[in-house]
C-alpha cells in the first residue's frame, strides 16, 4: 500500500490513547467541554487550552454553496489555508478510493455504503466525486499528484480517465456501479434477503424507484400520501409530507382519510415515510394564528381533532401498524402507541416531551399512561393504581427520550409483541407483512374502555409531594413544578376518590382543559417561542 506511510500513528494520538482521552465517551479526546467552553489538545504542551480557532467567513461561503461542483471548484481555488486543508481531505480520499477500488470492494457502491452506513455519511465519496464533476476533479488530483501536493507519487488508475467510467461521467450509471474487475457497470445483486427491501439503499446516478415515488398513489395533497408498494397492493401506506413530518390539521384530516380507505378495501394500514423522522410532534407553527386571534380557547377544537385521530388509529376496523425510524417524539409518539402495533428500526427515539414547550401531551399519551396503568392493577387484583402509574407518570413528566428502540419498549413505548428490525430498509416490509398477519389472523379493534381504576385525588397528592421534594431541593424548576403536577392530576383522574372508575373520555377531557389553559400561560408562551425561533427547549 502507497499510503501505508502516511498512515503511521501519529505522536500526538499516542499521548491522548496513553492519557485516556479516547473521545466524547472519556469527556475528552483532541476537543473537551469545560462548562460551556470548548478545549483543545495542545501537543506541545500535552494539556487542553481554550479552543479560540474559527472557520474563515469566506471559506464558509464556500462550504454553504448547495452546488458540489462549484464547492468543490472554490476550495481548490482559493489559497486561504482552511480552504486548501479540506480540499487536501478530499483530494487524498479520492485518489485512495480510486487506488484501492480493485483491491477492497466489488464495486464503488460497496465503498460509498460502507462510509454512509458505518460512519454515518450522507453521502459517500464516489458520490462525491461524481457530483462534483468526474472527468475536472480526476484531473486536479492527477495535478496533485504529479506537483507531489499529494499524500503519495502512486497514479490514478487507468479507467478512471478512459473507458466505461470517463464516458459515462462517473462510476454510477443507469446500469449499475463501476466494477474494476470486469470494467463494467454492475447491477444490483437480486438475493432473496433483498426482497424485503421493498425501497434499497439509493446511490448517486441511480435511478431506481423510491418511497417517495414509487407503488401506487390513491391520493396524495401537500400534507400527506395515501399509496400502496409495489407488489403489496392489499394494504394502505400513509405517508407523512410535512417539514419533519409534523402532525397539522390537514394530517389529521388525512389520517382518517386513510383509515376509511382501508376499513373499505384493504388489509391493513402501515403509517411510514420514506425518510427519517417518524413524526417530531404537533405543528405548533399551525397553531400560531389560531391561537393569536383567540388564545388558547381557539386551538381547543384543534386538540380535540388531534385526540379523535389518534382514538381512530386505535379503534380502525383494520390493523394499524407504526413502522418507527428516527425521531417519535410528543404527537408523533402518540400516533405511533395508539396503533394496533408498531415495528421499529433500532434507531429510534420515542417519547412525549411536550414539557420541553410548557405544554402536556394532548393527543392521548396522558390517558394512556393512566388506562394502562387501571388495566394492570385490575389484571393484578391490585387497588393500588399508583404503583403501575408512577413510572409513566416519571416518563412523561420528565420529557424521557428512549434513544432506541430498545429503551423504548423499557419506556413502555414500544411494546414486548411488537417487532425491532435491525435494517431500516427492511422496515416497511415487516410493517406491511405484520399488518397482512394480523388481518389473516382475525384481527379485532380492541374494545373501548368503559371503566379502569384512576389513582384518584390520593395518588395526585402522593406525586406532588415528591414534586415539591424535587423543586425545593433543586432538581426542578418552579414552572416544571407546575407542568409536573398538571400531568399528575390528568394521570391520577383529577378530584377523585381513589379507585373510582372512570372511561377514556374521562382522561381526554382533562388533558384537552390543561392543555388549552396552558396555553394562556406566559410561561409556557415563552417555551414556545423559544423552541420556534431556536429550536431549543427554553428553562424558565
């Protein structure tokens, strides 16, 4: 290997692996946080120093500009030494790619995968260099090199400046990948285990069908598409179009659209996009002028619409399964445990984090914390409701993300029957297939609950007297407080006496109430806003 030289350790990452600044899991490796100050290692003096570097106005013009040719073309131009470093950094990645294509991989598509799926790259460098401009960036690296700019003297080789690869323009084409071996462009191999693949992995130049256009449309409007797979035409798929996939009035709208199709005509129906995130919550921005003309009254229809969507995934006549990748947070968590089931991909992250907005869940994850926990005390002979409630109280009032899929089902999230698919790509597949089974297998909505045991007035006051342990002892803020002991009385039943029986309505109503009178408080206005305009959660 040419390179091999190149890759000695170096000095400095000797002494941070003998010091045992092995990354962020130790606190520390090249870069540490100290407080809200970033640190630096300083090989000179084998400490951390206070991180002052900055990335030049000018380079990050470049790096802004969304057309990778004319990127690419700014950084090798430009002799600001920032600019020549990341050109340095491609230029050296793709001249190893191009050496070492024959050696290590069957054909480039193995390479750009490898790079996105184990090291979580968008895209990967054979994309890269295709984008950019095959035939100007192998020329520029072919100068490098022979300038002895490069990180060895080895050439290019050959079919990358003649033959299948430089007349197409790259290594991708509409036949398949580049193959050094054969000199030819590759399909994709057509295994069994790919048939669960109903959408595999997209590369640069390809242009295979996807979920975003591929099966069958039934109807499709701005907020979402209502479709059917290639080749699995007996159940419904509603997909989520928002930005992130957001929960408005027109998904709602849509939501029951789908559900009616598919208690008409179809199997099942599997609620899946074809990319991440599952669902990141309720459109607050669809709230926005509701709420500005009639405060928090305004929106309470909306959060009504909300819970019958949910109540209707829950109750449809046909299965509905959650197919989870990414991000199920606040509405999107709800959506996803009110469904007949759920199948998730590994990386997932459920769960309600309204507080982070001053807010409590309203879509029915409060009343599904409290019915399950009536149902597990009935089915324990138990009339102490507390005991199965305290830790979905905990989850949900402390915002708790499981951050996968198997957190998740700890969480109570996710369900021991439900499925957890390893590769995402196979999600849909499992979705639809558990969707079909459970049809085949006689599936019935459950039955609407008529009365389960509510923790009652005693168990509110038991919670809020921990709340108050948390508060005064600072764990807590004093508004945190508030919206803990709100989430506390919609779970406990109100100003009930313990253990009296109460519906699901029961439940709805209450978080309908504090939801909307939340609404109205400054505090939590300030929440909202300042997760609208940065996106982060404000602690006040």
């Amino acid at each position: 290997d040419p390179f091999a030289s190149s890759y000695a350790t170096p000095a400095v990452l000797k002494t941070l692996v003998e010091k045992g600044a092995l990354g962020q899991k130790t606190k520390g490796g090249f870069f540490k946080k100290e407080g809200k100050q970033i640190m630096v290692f300083d090989a000179n003096s084998s400490s951390y120093v206070a991180s002052e570097g900055k990335a030049d106005e000018a380079v990050l013009k470049i790096l802004k500009n969304r057309n990778v040719a004319e990127r690419m073309a700014a950084l090798r131009a430009s002799e600001h030494p920032q600019a020549k470093f990341l050109w340095a950094i491609f230029r050296d990645a793709f001249h190893y790619i191009a050496f070492h294509l024959n050696d290590i991989a069957d054909t480039a598509r193995e390479v750009d995968f490898s790079l996105r799926w184990g090291y979580g790259w968008t895209e990967g460098p054979f994309e890269t260099w295709q984008a950019a401009g095959w035939k100007q960036v192998a020329q520029w690296v072919k100068a490098d090199i022979d300038a002895g700019e490069a990180l060895c003297n080895a050439p290019l080789p050959a079919w990358v400046f003649e033959g299948p690869v430089a007349d197409n323009g790259g290594v991708y084409s509409t036949a398949g990948a580049f193959s050094p071996a054969s000199n030819s462009f590759v399909p994709r191999k057509d295994l069994p285990v790919y048939q669960r693949q109903i959408f595999r992995a997209k590369v640069l130049g390809e242009t295979t069908v996807t979920g975003h256009n591929g099966g069958t449309t039934i109807k499709e409007n701005d907020a979402v598409r209502i479709w059917t797979a290639p080749g699995h035409d007996d159940v419904l798929i509603l997909s989520i179009k928002t930005k992130m996939h957001a929960i408005g009035p027109d998904v709602i709208t849509g939501t029951h659209e789908a559900i009616a199709l598919a208690e008409k005509s179809y199997k099942g129906l599997v609620l899946w996009s074809p990319d991440e995130p599952f669902s990141a919550g309720a459109d607050l921005q669809a709230m926005l002028p509701a709420f500005m003309q009639g405060g928090g009254k305004a929106i309470e229809p909306m959060v009504a619409e909300f819970q019958k969507g949910t109540a209707a995934l829950k109750y449809a006549q046909v299965p509905t399964v959650a197919a989870v990748t990414g991000l199920a947070l606040g509405g999107g968590c709800e959506f996803a445990i009110h469904c007949a089931a759920r199948v998730a991909n590994l990386e997932s992250y459920m769960g309600l984090v309204e507080v982070g907005v001053g807010l409590i869940p309203g879509g029915g994850g409060l009343k599904e914390i409290a019915v399950n926990a009536g149902l597990a005390a009935q089915k324990a002979g138990s009339a102490d409701v507390l005991a199965f409630l305290k830790d979905g109280f905990m989850t949900a009032a402390t915002a708790k993300v499981g951050t996968s899929a198997m957190e998740c089902r700890d969480l109570g999230f996710i369900k021991e029957s439900d499925t957890i698919v390893f590769n995402s790509h196979e999600l849909l597949y499992v979705a639809i297939s558990r969707a079909r089974a459970m049809f085949d297998g006689g599936y019935r909505p459950p039955h609407k609950i008529k009365g389960v045991p509510a923790a009652g007035k005693s168990g509110y006051a038991t919670i809020k007297a921990q709340l108050v342990n948390m508060r005064d002892g600072g764990f807590i803020s004093a508004y945190d407080f508030h919206l803990g002991c709100v989430i506390a009385e919609v779970v406990c039943g109100g100003e009930i006496e313990t253990g009296s029986l109460v519906d699901e309505e029961w439940f709805l109503n209450l978080e309908r109430k504090h939801f909307v009178k939340l609404l109205d408080n400054p505090k939590t206005q300030e929440r909202i806003m300042g997760m609208l305009q940065t996106g982060k959660p404000v602690r006040n």
